[in-house]
C-alpha cells in the first residue's frame, strides 16, 4: 500500500509550485505539458494520500487551503534542502558547486554584481548562479538559513554563528534628503524630529522571513511609503512622495543637479558599516565558485565598486 511518502516526491512538490504560480489548473498544465484531467487527478491523489483538501473546489481559481499553503510552503522548504544536498555532494566529487546562491542587500551596486558574474562566466565553470535581492537583515537571514551560500551587504552584528565567516566591506555615510518642492526642502535646519514626523518618510521594506525585521530613521507615529529596494527609495524622494536617508554616492549626482535637497537634521549622520558574510567549516571548505568571489571581494576595487552608486545604477 502506497503512503504519502510515496506522494510527496520532488516532481510533486515541483508541480504544486508550478500550480501556485500559474494561478490556475489550466495555466500550469499548459506549462508542465499535461494535459489537465492528467494533473487534476495527480493533485487528487496527493489529497488521497494525505486525507487533505489542497484546493478549494468552490473557487474558479486554484485557491489553497490552509492545508495545502502549509504543504507549499514545507515543500518549498524540502525543495530547497535537496539543492543543497546535491549541491554538497557536487562539490565533494569535483570541487565545484552545482548552484552558488548570493544574497545581496539592496543598497549594493547591481552593475557591478552583473560585471562579476560576467567575468564568472566566462571561466565556462560548471556551476550556476542564483542571486537574491534582499533587504537589511533578510540579507544575513538568507544565509543563516542555508538559503544563500554568500552574503553582501549585512551588518557587523553576526558574531557567534556557527561556521559563519565575515569581513568588512566598506562604510557608507547617508545623507537626509528631499525634493525641492517637499515642505521641509525650505524648513529651518536642522530638522527637528517633531517636524519630520509630521512628514511622511520612504522606508525600505526589510526582507527577513521571521521576526518583525529592521528600520532606521522612522518616528513612532509617522506615516511610512514601503518599498521593496533602496533605488525604488531613491525614485520615491524624487518625486517628492516622502523623505528620508539615501547612501550619498546614490543621491550625489541629484543633489548636484538640485533634483534633490540634503538638510541636516538634529539626528547624527548615519554611517552605515557594511560587511560580507559565507559559511565554511573545516569540514566543509568553500568550493571553487564560492573561493572565486571570495577572491574578488579581497580586492580594494571590487569593495569600493560595490558600494558606490551613481545615480540610480543599482
């Protein structure tokens, strides 16, 4: 007799996903070449196996249960685990990893991300890349979590994880500004913080999965624009929907240009420290994609290039 063990199969899981992301039972047979009696019933079986309802029946669209979010979001999680499992296994056999997943923290320069990838390729190693755009601690969360293999762009504030190395990147200082046209573009300096509160501030959303996450610069009572990436912050300030601290290299040529206003304020200036971060152990070293970077990351230009935006080129 079969057993949900028997059900619950990478390529079921893998279907299942594929169903959450087309929207519907039509859509993902299309993408999967199934014909759709075929996977309604592949999903039937798995409910068998499982004594669950997946999907709600009544709804037109392929709506999840509680049960069947849960089953997503673990499968997910399995998903991942036989990745790495593989990836591991990989690297032992050839010293290569299969995949490297980079995390990368919004405020770090994409242009020079995708300069180093291109340099990576053409090595024609056998590994590929995966990069995830995160945001303040989600950074360091990905790579607790085993979910990256390297960080860029996390605090200093990781001492005491097991088998997790960091090194400095460089420091970033922050300048508080705004568009010509805010109210407090013409408000008396510096900025006190009761006047600032009374303004809506641009706030970069962070991406870690559990906890209540981070932010800086924001009042207790204030009235905040989430965006999802520090150059999305930038076009916000821009056009005068919000105020807020943005890198200086990033906001330099605007304040040249006057498109944007820098106004001190009676905050201190943040400096924003910034680090990388992998794991390794004696057990098991970085492979030979992951020494690569680490070997990039050692280079003065490299750091530098990586943290000095201009303009928007994030």
């Amino acid at each position: 007799m079969q057993s949900a063990r028997d059900y619950l199969t990478p390529d079921t899981l893998s279907m299942l996903q594929t169903i959450a992301e087309q929207g519907s039972f039509a859509a993902a047979a299309r993408a999967l070449k199934l014909v759709p009696s075929t996977l309604t019933y592949r999903v039937r079986q798995i409910e068998e196996a499982l004594d669950v309802l997946l999907y709600d029946r009544n709804s037109r669209q392929a709506k999840l249960t509680p049960a069947g979010t849960e089953l997503l979001r673990e499968g997910a999680r399995l998903l991942e685990d036989i990745d790495a499992v593989a990836n591991r296994v990989k690297r032992v056999a050839t010293g290569w990893e299969s995949q490297l997943t980079i995390a990368l923290d919004t405020i770090i320069v994409r242009s020079t991300i995708m300069d180093l990838c291109e340099h990576f390729f053409s090595l024609s190693p056998p590994t590929r890349l995966r990069l995830r755009d995160e945001a303040l601690s989600g950074t360091m969360g990905c790579l607790i979590a085993g979910q990256a293999d390297l960080a860029i762009g996390v605090g200093p504030d990781v001492q005491g994880q097991t088998g997790i190395h960091i090194k400095a990147l460089g420091s970033v200082p922050f300048v508080f500004a705004v568009a010509p046209g805010h109210p407090l573009a013409a408000a008396p300096e510096p900025l006190s913080s009761a006047m600032m509160q009374r303004h809506r501030a641009v706030a970069v959303a962070d991406s870690v999965q559990r906890g209540s996450g981070m932010s800086f610069g924001l009042f207790q009572g204030q009235e905040v624009f989430t965006v999802g990436s520090m150059n999305a912050k930038l076009d916000a300030q821009l056009r005068g929907m919000g105020s807020g601290n943005l890198p200086l290299p990033m906001a330099a040529p605007h304040l040249a240009s006057g498109r944007l206003v820098a106004k001190r304020t009676e905050q201190a200036v943040r400096q924003a420290h910034i680090h990388y971060a992998w794991r390794s152990t004696k057990a098991a070293p970085p492979g030979r994609a992951l020494q690569w970077w680490l070997d990039q990351l050692e280079s003065d230009a490299t750091r530098k290039a990586l943290l000095a935006s201009q303009g928007g080129a994030q």
